[in-house]
C-alpha cells in the first residue's frame, strides 16, 4: 500500500515507521461565532495546540486534564471523527489526516472509539445484536451468517451472555451497557482503541470489573489504548505512559509511574495532591497547596506558560515566554520554567 | 447526648406504575451538633432519598412510609408542609450535586439568595442583599458587592457551587445537607470546594451530611461515616475505624475496588460480581448475600440487624470482616 504522489513534506519528515501512532504538531481550531442567523466569526478557541505524541504497539497511553484541556478533542481527531487544523496523524506510517473518501474507511477499521456515556452512546431503538452488528454491515464484512456469529463470540468475550444480542440496551445495566460499547469497539478488530473516560460513569464497584476486561482485552487482542480520563488514577491504573495537558497544550509526558512519584511540572502535582485518596490518616497528613483559581478562557488565554495565572511557582518570565517542553529522565518531558525536578542537562527541545 | 438530627426506622418508599421501590427501608442515623458525617454507597443504594426525606423533597410518587426524623428534638415527618417551609431553608439547608442546574438562570445571584432570606427573616430588600454579599464573601466569591447584579451563566461551575453553598449559609443553617456537591467539578476545584466546606463547618459550627459515593472525599472530611447498601446502612463507624478495620464485606470490597494512585498495575482490581438487588422485591434475607465472598446458608435465612462490640461501631453481617484481614488480600473473583 504505497501512496502514489506523497508530498513533498511527508517525504523530508516521514521518519523510520517504527512508531506505531505518532500525532505530529497536532492543532485543532473550533471557529467561536455570534449572531443567530449570519453566524460571524468572532475567533476561534484552540483546543489542542500543538501537540506531539507517540504511542507505540501494544502500549496503553494515558491523557489526563480537566474540562476543556482538549484530551477529547485529541481523542477524537486520532479516530477521524474530527479534521485537525494542521498537524499530522501518522498511524502505522500513514498520514490518516489527509486520507479521503474509500480509503478512508478503510483505515478506520484499525481505529475505533469505546464512549464515555453508556446511556447516551447505544440507540435505544435496535437491539443489542444490531449494534454490534453495524460496524460489520457498515464496512461489508461477512454474511449474515457469519456476522450472527461474530457477535456471539464478541459478547462472550466481554462477559455477556449471547442471548444479549436478542434484547435492548435498556435491559441492561450501565456496567453492561459498557460492556456493548466495548464489543461494538471490538467488531472490526481494531488495532487501536480510543476509550474516552470508560468508567466515569459507572458506580465504583463496576468500574473495576470493566477495567478488569479492558486489561483482559487488551492481552488476549493485542489492543492499543489510547486512554481519556480526568480521572489520575483510572489512568495511572491502565496507563504505561501519561500524558498531562493543561488548557491545549501537553503539560509533562512520563512513564505513569515517574508522574507518580517524580512529577516535574507543578500542574501534575496539582492533579495529584487534588485527588481525595480514600484513606483518612494519609488524607488528613496531606501538605495541601491547592491549585487556586479558576480555569482561565480558552478563548483568550494566559500569554507565556499557561498555567502560570494559577501555579505557584509562577514568576515574571513565566508570562513572557512560553516554555518548551524539556527532558527529566528517559521518556520523561515537561514544559515548566521553574520544575520540581533537575532537568537533564543538554536538554532543550 | 441529644443528638441535631435523628433518624429513626426511616422507610421512604416511591410508588411507580410498576409497583412500590423500598428505596430507603429502615434506616436509623444520628448526627451530633457541628459534626460531619459521610453517607456513602453506590447509585440507587438510596443515600440521595435518605438525605431528601429529612427535608421531605421526594420525587413524584415518594412518599414516607414510616419512621421519624427529628430535628433537634421536632418531629419534621407527618408537619404540614406550611410548618416544613420554616424548617427548609432555615434549620436544615441542601446543595445539590450539579450547580448547573439548580440555580435559576432568570434572577440575578443577589436577588435569588435575597429572596430566600426574605422568606425566612423579617427584613427589607437592602439588609437581605447585604446579608447576600456577606455570604458570597464567606464562601470566598470574589467582589461579592458587584457580584450580586450577575446571572448564574456568568459564573464557572466552580463559582455556582460557591453561590449553591452562600445560599444554602444564608439563614444559618443547624445542618447542611450537601448531595455529591462535587462530583460535576474538575478535581482541583473539587479540592477548593471541600476545603470550603470544611472551613465553613469549623467556623460557623455546623453540622454536615455528606452524602457521596468517593470514598476519597469522605476519607479526609467526615467525622464519621455510614455506609449504604440497598436500602440499608450496612455498616456504621468513626472514619478511621471504618477505613482501618471494616467488619462489613460490602466495605471491604468497596475500598478494594477502588484504584489507587499507588496501585500496582499487573494485579487485577477486586472487582464484586453481579449487580445490587432489585429494590421494588427486596429480598428476605442479606441483600448483599449473593455477591458476598464470605456468604455462608445463614445469610439466605436471615436479615442480620446491625450490631457491634462498640455502640460507634456497627455492622450488619453475620460473617463480618477480621480484623486482621486487608482488602489487598481478599481473593479476586475472576
């Protein structure tokens, strides 16, 4: 699968195609408008603003941030359900960004999203067998016979009865309804998975049961996550590297448990402090320093570092200049002036 | 020891087209005059009901079924609803889960908590405005003078819950029932949010029910803490206790479950099987029975009554949780 006429760009750029996903410079604009019938342009929010990740096969990569950061957004480009404004989205040594049309959909077999609500992301009106059948029948796979088939296998393998194929999402519970979601990820056995906040809501005592599965998965499909979470420690528990944003931008990137226990940026110990731990002896010793404030607007935001209208360590420089992203350790980079941690020297990227 | 509020046999049942949910079936708590105590347990466990059938705002259909709340010695259940009012609002005050939704969009800030202090106190518009900036400066809104002319929309999600809280002080509250008042925030303000709370209790002397379903929150804030489960408080005891030696295997296997930021990440989570009880035919017997590891014929016999060696610490079990055994060591069922 060669393309014909690769541009001139994609040939001075393309790297050795070890990586399996590579998003490159990644920017994606939303246009904010005014008026409710001429609609003017007013300007535009940048959700994600130049960012740069690499997930390798078989890894589960971690996105962590608060509302509006633009972890969705990431999320949802990588799956092709967005354009980015510019950027790139090497999967597998391809720019699926520039991809159209037949070959399109082809890619996106590889590439499937597992929702964050499994109330809102089943239609109510077709049975469970029907929707987890679609993605066969969208991209023409099988025959009826075969696709019956698979998805009784595929309910099997997410821990439901094949019976389940005959009833409506309804007649299930959120755990379960989860459960279909992940199957109907399943169908076209994907390469990657985007699983964007899988149990936020979902009551503590299934979450683990889901999250158990995933893991499960993952083994026996040899599943690439790309894991969206607000949630540190869902994301700590199924990533093996995080990546931390703050207001569009990508904030520190580690191995989950350097973020853990060595964060450089003083957002990702923000997060970290911020997370109630149930237990009381550690909750009630915590050396507090909340972040303070609100999270600025996405439309006009903070010059220089972003974080600096809330972080503590902020100086002058800090508004001025925008700091790039530095390496810690192996795989370990943050973006701060004044870091928690040494950085390592003959770094600047 | 008189207690603020008591809760006695509290059953508040919802009559729905397909018959009657017991979704809160006797349950009996206390809360002492400026303590905090935590109700924890999963949706539909009725901790929601519990909290709303102190104030009586139960959906369409619900109804109490019997039982008694007091407050401070008053009997609130079988008031009339003009003799309620007075209690709403005034000796026991509620914010709710999500500060999107529970604010009116059409009044200014200042006129919706005037309004209400006006309900309950003998003041003109002025001095009920004043109070209005007084306590959207308590609960750290900034220029709360200029503040008071803005609409809900101009405010974060952050900032409405500070509104919720300053509305709910308005009329200071004996007790302040807070319903998830952070499960719709991002964490870092979830964090400003509870060191506000917690604040305001040791200030204003108040006391809180906390009802949520993170075991986190509830870790570093409440005095004590019940748990729920189905319809019932399965367990009851000081926080620490209940965090260091839990005897009902529901506790257990909750905090087991739950993944944390130290957890080793190449063993599966606890993960408790099956799905709570039906709560329209609540079983006879144990309701967590069938997803209990430890369940033995008794819990298909019998309901266990809570009991304890200490009247703090109470559990409703046959088969209670040793001491000496620590979640991480329960064996995970598949």
């Amino acid at each position: 699968m060669t393309t014909t006429a690769p541009t001139e760009a994609a040939a001075n750029t393309t790297p050795p195609p070890s990586e399996f996903l590579e998003v490159r410079h990644l920017v994606k604009e939303f246009p904010v408008t005014a008026g409710a019938v001429l609609q003017r342009r007013i300007g535009s929010v940048k959700a994600v603003s130049d960012v740069s990740i690499t997930i390798s096969r078989g890894e589960t990569f971690g996105l962590v941030g608060e509302s509006g950061c633009g972890k969705t957004t990431i999320g949802r480009v990588v799956v092709g359900l967005e354009r980015p404004t510019s950027g790139e989205i090497i999967f597998e040594g391809q720019d699926i960004a520039k991809l159209r049309g037949r070959e399109f959909r082809r890619r996106r077999r590889d590439l499937q999203l597992m929702f964050q609500d499994p109330y809102a992301s089943l239609d109510p009106r077709m049975r469970v067998g029907s929707i987890i059948r679609e993605p066969l029948t969208v991209q023409k796979i099988g025959n009826d016979k075969e696709r019956d088939s698979r998805v009784s296998q595929l309910l099997q393998e997410v821990g439901l009865s094949p019976k389940a194929a005959d009833l409506y999402p309804h007649e299930f519970s959120g755990g379960q309804r989860q459960r279909i979601g992940l199957a109907r990820a399943l169908a076209l056995n994907p390469k990657l998975i985007v699983a964007d906040e899988p149990v936020s809501a979902l009551d503590v005592s299934i979450r683990s049961q889901v999250l158990n599965l995933m893991n499960n998965l993952q083994e026996t499909h040899g599943l690439t996550y790309l894991v969206i979470s607000h949630d540190l420690s869902v994301v700590k528990y199924l990533s093996d590297r995080i990546g931390v944003m703050y207001l569009g931008k990508l904030v520190e990137l580690a191995p989950s448990n350097v973020i853990y226990d060595k964060p450089a940026h003083p957002y990702t110990l923000g997060l970290i402090h911020a997370i109630p731990e149930p237990d009381p002896k550690r909750e009630r010793a915590k050396e507090i320093q909340p972040i303070f404030g609100e999270l600025p607007s996405a439309l006009n935001p903070p010059s220089g570092c972003r974080f600096r209208t809330r972080c503590p360590r902020a100086q002058e420089i800090c508004a001025q200049e925008e700091p790039p992203l530095r390496a810690f350790g192996p795989n370990h980079l943050a973006a701060c002036h004044f870091p928690l941690q040494p950085v390592l020297a003959g770094s600047a990227a | 020891m008189a207690a603020l509020l008591e809760i006695k046999e509290l059953r508040t049942y919802i009559r729905q087209r397909k018959g009657e949910v017991r979704a809160v079936d006797g349950v009996s708590l206390y809360i002492e005059e400026g303590e905090t105590l935590g109700l924890v347990g999963e949706s539909g466990c009725g901790k929601t009901m519990t909290g709303m059938s102190i104030m009586q705002l139960l959906p369409p259909g619900g109804y109490i079924a019997g039982g008694s709340v007091q407050i401070a010695g008053k009997e609130l259940v079988g008031l009339p609803d003009r003799e309620l009012r007075k209690v709403r609002g005034n000796d026991v005050a509620v914010i709710f889960q999500d500060p999107m939704t529970s604010l009116n969009p059409t009044m200014t800030l200042g006129n919706q908590i005037a309004e209400m202090v006006r309900i309950h106190r003998d003041v003109s518009k002025k001095e009920a405005l004043d109070r209005a900036s007084e306590v959207l400066g308590l609960v750290g809104m900034p220029n709360p003078r200029e503040r008071l002319k803005d609409y809900p929309h101009q405010l974060s999600g952050g900032l409405r819950q500070r509104v919720m809280i300053a509305m709910a002080l308005s009329c200071d509250p004996k007790l302040l029932i807070a319903d998830e008042p952070t499960t719709a925030l991002d964490v870092t303000i979830q964090l400003q949010i509870l060191e506000l709370l917690y604040d305001l209790k040791q200030r204003l002397r108040m006391a809180v029910l906390l009802i949520t379903h993170d075991m986190g929150v509830i870790a570093g804030r409440a005095d004590r803490v019940n748990v729920m489960y189905a319809g019932k408080i399965v367990e009851a005891a000081p926080t620490g206790d209940l965090f260091e030696s839990m005897r009902h295997p529901y506790t257990e296997a909750l905090l087991a479950s739950i993944p944390r930021l130290d957890q080793r990440t190449d063993v599966p989570l606890y993960s408790i099987p099956g799905l709570p009880p039906d709560l329209s035919h609540p079983p006879t017997w144990c309701r967590f029975q069938p997803r209990c590891q430890y369940a033995t014929a008794q819990c298909r016999e019998a309901e266990p009554e809570l009991t304890g060696d200490t009247p703090e610490h109470q559990y409703a079990c046959f088969n209670p949780v040793g001491r000496v055994r620590s979640p991480s060591q329960a064996a995970p069922v598949r």
